[in-house]
C-alpha cells in the first residue's frame, strides 16, 4: 500500500510515517502542497492523508482523487475543526495530535479496502479475457502473437497505437485493450474530428479515448491529440495502413507516432492468419444461421481467396452465402457470392521463388532480382510486395521505375 502524505507539521508528519510503516505501507511525506502535487503522478499513491486547505477543502479533496480509481483520501484537521473535514468528502479523517491508535485503525481499513478491490479487478480481468478470446477468436500464430501484444500493450499506462489493414477488427482490439487496461472498468469514449476534445478528455478522464482511422484526420487535429496524450490522457488510436506509407504520405504527424510507436499492436490480415478462415466461417455461419452448414469444398473455396476486406469480408460473404441457402452452402453458392472463378489448388499451394545470389553480384543487381522476383510472386500487387518486402508502397514504386520492372 503506496501511502503520500501532505502536512505542514514536522511532528505530524513523522507520526503519520511511523503509523502507515508500521502498517506495512511505503510512505512518503511532504511539508508543502508543491511538493506533494509533484510527487503525486510519480508516486500514485492508494492512500492520501493532506492537511485540509482553509478555503476549498472540497475541491482540494476531489483534486487528490482525479485520474486514480479507487483512491483513498484522509483528511487531516484540527481537533476543534472537525466539521470541515466531514464536509470536505473526504474518505475518512484524522485530528491533531496524530494519535498512533487513529491511524493504526485507519491504516487497517484502507489495506481492506484495497484487498477487496485487487479482488473485485482480477475477477474483472478474468471476465475481460474471455470477453476478449470471445471478440477476437483465432488459432493462428500470427493471430495468437497478435493478441499476446495486445494483453501487453493494455498493462501498460501508455497510450497505443492500433495498426492493421480495414477489416481487420480494429474496434473490437481497441475495446479490448480498453477492458484489459487497469481503466478497463471505466467507460471507452469514442471519438473523431469535429468533436470537443476537451470535452471528450474530461468525461473520460479515468476512462480511455478511441480514435479510428487517424490518418483520415488533419494535422491540427492531430496536434491536439498528441497534446491531450502528453497531458496524459490514455489514447487507442487507429491506424488503416503501414504507418511508414502514412508517414510518406503526410497522413500522419511524425511526432505523434513517435509518442505512439513504443506500445504499437498490429493486427495481422486474414490472409496471413492460416486456418482461421474455416474457424472463422463456421462461427459467423452458427450465429446467422445454426440450421446451416458449410460444405468441405466451400471451406477450401474460402481458404482460397486473398480476403483484400479481410474479417469483415469473410462476415459479408458468410451472410450472404447463407441468404441463398437452404442445407449447406456449397463451393458454386461461394463462388457465386464472391465472383471470382476459383483458384486452383495448385496455385494455392505454390512456394516463393528463390533468389540466388553470389559472391561478386552487386547490391544493385541482388535488389533488383529480389524486387522482381517478389513482384512476380504477388502477380504484380505492388502493395503485396511492398508488405513481402517490409518496405514502403513508396520506396516499391520509386525502385520499380528505377530498375523498369514495371507488371
């Protein structure tokens, strides 16, 4: 138990240390209210004890309180000045001189308080996590590593940055790590250009502030963005595409994906999630239709297509596909719904090409082979090769008119 406390009396003082570290608490006292305001952001304390201000003691109390879910404020009054400590709101309060006794009893009631509410939050996160393995299901690697980044970037106090193509379930990951957070009881308060930002900050100051496709928005919004995540407003901000592109492109402001790109999570595309297409299909399927199922042929005809819309295709094709169903969806009705005649086998199944290079090939000449080989690879999508590549759609274009390799 993390205890801060503010007093202008030295004897005080050292008898509330005493106190609260006999009690197992980690103490730190300050003489003056500065000192104290800047030890409380570093220090987060659980509990609080503060000498009451003569004029705005109420304030003073709920300013103690802002930003920390279940904080403990003690009010610390003069014998004869007890009615002002019960009319600041404060949790509790304690009179001069500093009785061991008093705060022994108090010191005990704030553990309690707390034991109860590590109780309540872990029973909170274990309810989170099956929320969460319910929204977001998947047995891919590339899908479970996702996820282990996501759990990792909601322990942390720092603002993310979600990253991913569309479709790719963006707001379900958003409220997830929202739930995962220690803000994950508060409310998540959506937002978007045009909106009061201060007014959204205020109503969800313990709470966590969603912004989607960021890169669609201006620059001077984003300013105020980056300026209410330096104020330490908890921010999930969405990205549609490689932030590198974005970057080039002057979509999005430099200096708040440097705040942001330390607790980045990027959700891989369906296309590169293996096995979770069936998975997937037949959990959209048993919730739009359980009397349905879909044929072994029209689950390879699902695997096989490059899902550019990702999740949110594979949901719509489902949808439909059952539409026009009676008993099973067949591979005609999926080829019907995405109208595309469907890929051979052997297609599906084809491995990389391999680039060779010696001892003696130039750079020049090694990059040019590997930029062709892959563009060959991605049947020309420069945007495939690009990502194959882990370069910016940028840097392909402009080495693609260097070299002339134009598909």
């Amino acid at each position: 138990m993390k205890v801060l406390v503010l007093e202008p009396d030295e004897s005080s003082r050292d008898a509330l240390r005493r106190g609260f570290a006999a009690a197992g608490g980690s103490v730190r006292v300050f003489a003056t209210p500065a000192e104290a305001e800047r030890a409380l952001a570093e220090h987060d304390p659980d509990v609080v004890v503060t000498a009451l201000d003569a004029e705005s003691a109420p304030d003073q109390v709920e300013r103690l309180r802002a930003g920390a879910r279940g904080r403990i404020v003690y009010a610390l009054v003069d014998s004869n000045d007890l009615e002002r400590a019960v009319e600041s709101g404060a949790d509790d309060f304690l009179w001069r001189p500093v009785s061991p006794g008093r705060v022994a009893q108090l010191a005990a009631a704030a553990a309690q308080r707390r034991e109860r509410e590590v109780e309540i939050e872990e029973t909170r996160l274990r309810l989170a996590r099956m929320e969460v393995r319910d929204a977001l299901p998947g047995r891919s690697p590339s899908w479970i590593s996702a996820l282990a980044t996501l759990e990792r970037a909601a322990a942390s106090r720092a603002s993310v940055l979600l990253t991913g193509e569309s479709g790719t379930e963006k707001d379900a990951a958003a409220l997830a790590i929202h739930r995962l957070s220690p803000r994950g009881g508060e409310p998540m308060t959506y937002i978007s250009e045009g909106e009061s930002l201060e007014l959204a900050a205020r109503q969800a100051e313990r709470g966590t502030l969603f912004l989607s496709s960021v890169e669609a928005t201006s620059a001077g919004f984003q300013e105020a963005v980056l300026r209410h995540i330096e104020r330490s407003s908890r921010f999930i901000v969405a990205l549609d595409e490689d932030p590198r592109d974005a970057l080039d492109a002057g979509r999005l402001l430099p200096h708040l994906h440097e705040v942001l790109a330390a607790n980045t999570v990027h959700l891989p595309p369906l296309r590169e999630r293996e096995g979770d297409v069936s998975l997937l299909a037949r959990r959209f399927l048993e919730q739009i239709d359980p009397s349905l199922s879909l044929d072994p042929d029209a689950l390879d005809a699902l695997q096989a297509h490059d899902w550019p819309g990702n999740t949110r295709e594979l949901a719509e094709t489902v949808r439909r596909a059952a539409r026009i169903s009676e008993d099973a969806i067949g591979p005609t009705v999926v080829r019907s719904v995405l109208g595309r005649p469907l890929p051979q086998a052997r297609i599906r199944r084809r491995k990389a090409p391999v680039v060779r290079i010696a001892v003696g090939d130039s750079l020049a000449d090694v990059e040019r082979r590997l930029i062709s080989k892959t563009l060959e690879f991605a049947r020309g999508n420069k945007k495939k090769t690009a990502e194959l590549l882990k370069l910016s759609l940028k840097t392909i274009y402009n080495k693609i008119k260097e070299y002339g390799l134009e598909h």
